[in-house]
C-alpha cells in the first residue's frame, strides 16, 4: 500500500510539473504575438509624413454644389455685397431690396470722384436706384439730375446754403417749397429720398414731364426762379454757365456709365 500512494505521488508531480511547462511555453507564444502586434501598430512615420485616409475624407464631404445652389438674383455688373453705405444712416431709411430688372433697365452704378468723398460726399447705391426710378416715373433726365446733385451739394446729404435754407442733396430752399413738400409726404429735407422727390416734383413741373424738356430754361429756372428765366430768355439769354455746366456734366456721366 505505501509502495502504491508513493507512485501516484510521483506521477502527479510528473504531470504537474509537465502542464506547468507547457503553460509556460504558451504564455511565451502569447506574448510574442501580443509584442509583435503592437510593435506593428506603434511603427514610427517617418519625418513629415502624415497618413490620411483619402476615401474616407472625400466620402465624408456633402456635395455644395447640388445641395447649396442658389440662381443669384442680380446682373453680373452687380456685387452681391452692394455698396455698405446703403446700410448706414440716413440711407437705411430706405430698403436696398431692388432685383435685376434695375440693372436691366439700364442702371449703374456710379462711384463718385475722390475729391468729393474727401469732402463728406456720399451717393451710395440705394440712393441713386431711387433716384433713377423715380426719374424713369416722372420723365426726367437721370443724368441732369446727377449733375445737378454734384453742382448743388457736392453729393452732401446734409449740406446747408443760403443761410440755412436750402437743404440737402438738391439744396431746396425750404420756404419756397412747403407746398411740395406738403404733397410729397416731406417733413425732413434732410432726409435723402424726401429731398429727391422734393427736387424733383419742381423739375417734373418745369420740364413739364417731358424727356425732351428745354433742359436750359428748366436749370435756368430751378438755379433763379422760373421768372427770371423767363426774362432772360426774353432778352435772348437761352443759357446760363450755371445750365451749361450741368449740362455738360451730366453728358459726361451718360457717356461714363454707358461704356
């Protein structure tokens, strides 16, 4: 019996000790795998390079172009942007929401000299459509009219003559002008657009809403009240340097802003 329980003794520790060598050589084999796996993942890259994965990026970009079209609603001659002084008091006191019939009915815009800028002039975009629509409304010479906001103002909203009479853009004498004023809606002659529609409720009365209107008599008429103009004329005076400047003016614009 003692000879028996020292046998199996035996072989147990025999068999221990085997599964005990063949754990360890596994446990080697797993850690050889496990080391060379990471060595893989953890290579250096070389100085510089950078590994991106193209198709994944591309895939991953939407497409703009047929997600984000928009038929732009404006001429080519146009800016998207516009001119940032139609944003600013006072000329935000009207909206600059005109489209591409504007343009297409032959507006544009105009970008007034330096000098006058230097001097506080400003005749931004929202203005001059304004202006060019109601001159087209009431049959009066869109460029004249330019011209004589350049002799008159010096394209200065707030520019001030005859003793603090006369007003703005078109210099109308206050005074003289309530009934227009009265009729157009106008309050403020300092306020751009009332001064225009002001200014130009006289001239549509002067040129007698026609587009081939003696342009002369009308300035003469608007610079010296229609009175006089009518005595000079009777005199044989059918210009003044007054009509003449703006005149040749204003055939200067044309010719500018039609090129």
């Amino acid at each position: 019996m003692r000879n028996r329980r020292k046998r199996r003794v035996r072989i147990t520790t025999q068999l221990t000790r085997n599964q005990f060598i063949f754990f360890m050589v596994c446990l080697v084999v797993l850690m050889a795998v496990f080391i060379a796996g990471v060595s893989k993942e953890s290579k250096p890259q070389e100085a510089g390079e950078v590994q991106v994965d193209t198709e994944a990026v591309i895939s991953s970009i939407p497409n703009i172009e047929a997600t984000n079209k928009v038929e732009p609603s404006f001429s080519p001659e146009y800016t998207p942007y516009g001119d940032p002084n139609n944003y600013v008091y006072p000329y935000n006191t009207m909206s600059a929401d005109w489209g591409a019939e504007l343009y297409e009915s032959g507006f544009k815009y105009y970008q007034i000299p330096q000098e006058y800028i230097d001097e506080g002039g400003c005749f931004p975009e929202v203005v001059q459509a304004y202006l060019w629509c109601l001159c087209k409304e009431r049959g009066i010479n869109y460029y004249v009219v330019v011209a004589l906001i350049e002799r008159e103002s010096r394209y200065q909203w707030d520019a001030s003559g005859d003793n603090g009479n006369s007003k703005g853009y078109m210099q109308i004498y206050e005074n003289w002008h309530k009934e227009r004023m009265e009729a157009e809606g106008v309050t403020d002659l300092y306020n751009p657009y009332g001064n225009i529609r002001v200014g130009l409720n006289f001239l549509q009365e002067l040129t007698g809403g026609g587009v081939n209107a003696d342009y002369h008599y009308v300035l003469m008429s608007y610079n010296m009240g229609e009175s006089r103009a009518k005595a000079f004329y009777e005199k044989g005076i059918y210009s003044t340097e007054y009509s003449t400047g703006i005149l040749q003016r204003a055939q200067e614009l044309q010719q500018e802003l039609k090129e």
